[in-house]
C-alpha cells in the first residue's frame, strides 16, 4: 500500500514550480526536489503531480523534444481544488441503501481535502473521490441548503463506520456545520446509551453492539472531548433536530442489512 501524501511535501511542489517560471518540466522538478530533500523517487513525484493536475491545481501540457516520450510541463492554475462527492461517492465508501438518488457533484477544497481524495472510474468517467469524511461533511451541507433528506444516509454511516472524527468535525466548522454535526454524534451517542422500549430488540442490539465498538475507538482516540467544544455553524441544525432514536436505528439497520 502507498503512503499517505502529505500537505507539506505537496506544498514544496507547487513552490518549486512557482520558482521556475511560468512552467516547470518534470525533470527540473524532480531534480528541486532531490536538492530539497522532500522526495527522491520519480514514481512518487509522479503521484503528486497527477493528482494536482486532475484536481484543477496544476495544468500539465506536452511538447514534442525529439523522443519516444515527450517532455511533460506543469504550470500554476491558481484555482482552488475540486474533488467530487454525493451518493455515488458515499456507495464506494460502503453505503448499503437501495435509493433512488445517485448524486454527483463538486465541490471545493483545500490542498489536505485533495490528498485525502482518490481518483476512480465512475459511469466511464474518472473522478475525484472525496474522501468519506468530506463527503458526509459536505451531505449534510447540501440537505441543509436544498433539503436532499440524506441526513439519515449520513447518521447511518457514522452509527456503523469508525471516522476521523478529529477531520470530519474540522471540516464540518469550515463548511458552517459544526454544531450540528455534534448534535448528531451527540444524538446517536443517546440512542444507543439509552434502552428504547419501542425499538425492535433486534436491530436495536445489532446496531447498538456496532456504535458502542466505535464509541470505544473514540474513547481511545481521546477525541469524544471534542463533542463537547462549541461548533462553528448551525446550518440543518433543524434537521437533526427533529431526527428521532427511531430514524436512527432504522437507518443503522438498514445500512447493516438488518431492516429493508
């Protein structure tokens, strides 16, 4: 498996680039790069250079020096990444819902949002994935603003899936999501504390042995304190508001295959 990118080192790229001129070969940057002692390998440059080029950060064109492969030139767009997320993106990160919906679309980022991403092939098209940390960020973003009704999507992924929390929660505060995006933690974190009469025994035992598994890694992660910080952001607070323990463990059931 390839390491992680890193913000630094993709940072001293584009600066190496900025010193070159209006464009930088991949050779020259290469050679920066060595001198700089950011990164040695060509392979790993390479991983670098792709993903800003199909991220909208770098333009790569080619020109024609007289060998079997031509010399490659990268230059500064100065536009803001963009990765994509939606549904679609959410169903490579495990979303097991039968919908409708299959929402495509993108959004803006920063350079940490970029190298969290990853490139794939949807319906003969390649995309940059967000990573599923951004996309549920920016899910509950967009019911907010054009009221999806994907929340419960999102709370049944974060009933049953460990995140960053420590990321998802930074995101959520730039994108004005903060506090409610900790009430929902907070809500599902009640949920499963609490023994529902109503609930179904069944899907209510499932799920809740999934969450508390997860509630634990948190614990340990040292990161649950940060629930209980102020969040930047209210937009969709409603939402979650008038989420119920009832459409909270539907959905963790239905994502964990227990209910229809």
């Amino acid at each position: 498996m390839s390491p992680p990118l890193r913000e630094t080192t993709a940072k001293e790229i584009i600066s190496i680039i900025c010193s070159q001129g209006v464009q930088a070969s991949f050779g020259a940057i290469l050679v920066e790069a060595q001198r700089r002692e950011i990164l040695a390998w060509h392979r790993t440059l390479r991983r670098y250079l792709d993903l800003l080029v199909q991220g909208g950060v770098l333009a790569e064109k080619k020109r024609d020096v007289g060998s079997v492969n031509p010399q490659q030139l990268y230059s500064i767009t100065h536009q803001k990444p963009t990765v994509y997320a939606g549904l679609k993106i959410l169903e490579l990160y495990g979303l097991n819902w039968d919908t409708p919906l299959r929402s495509l679309y993108p959004v803006g980022t920063d350079l940490v949002g970029l190298l969290r991403s990853r490139s794939v092939t949807l319906s003969r098209r390649q995309v940059l994935a967000a990573s599923k940390e951004d996309s549920l960020a920016h899910e509950v973003r967009r019911d907010a603003d054009k009221a999806t009704g994907t929340l419960e999507i999102v709370s049944a992924l974060a009933a049953t899936q460990t995140l960053d929390l420590p990321y998802l929660l930074r995101r959520s505060d730039e994108l004005e999501i903060g506090r409610t995006v900790k009430l929902l933690f907070q809500k599902l974190i009640q949920t499963f504390n609490e023994i529902s009469r109503d609930a179904d025994g069944k899907i209510f035992l499932a799920t809740r042995e999934r969450f508390l598994q997860i509630l634990r890694q948190y614990s340990r992660q040292k990161a649950l304190s940060l629930l209980d910080t102020p969040g930047r952001g209210a937009h969709g607070i409603e939402i979650v508001e008038s989420l119920t323990s009832e459409h909270i463990l539907n959905a963790a059931g239905k994502q964990l295959g227990i209910t229809g």
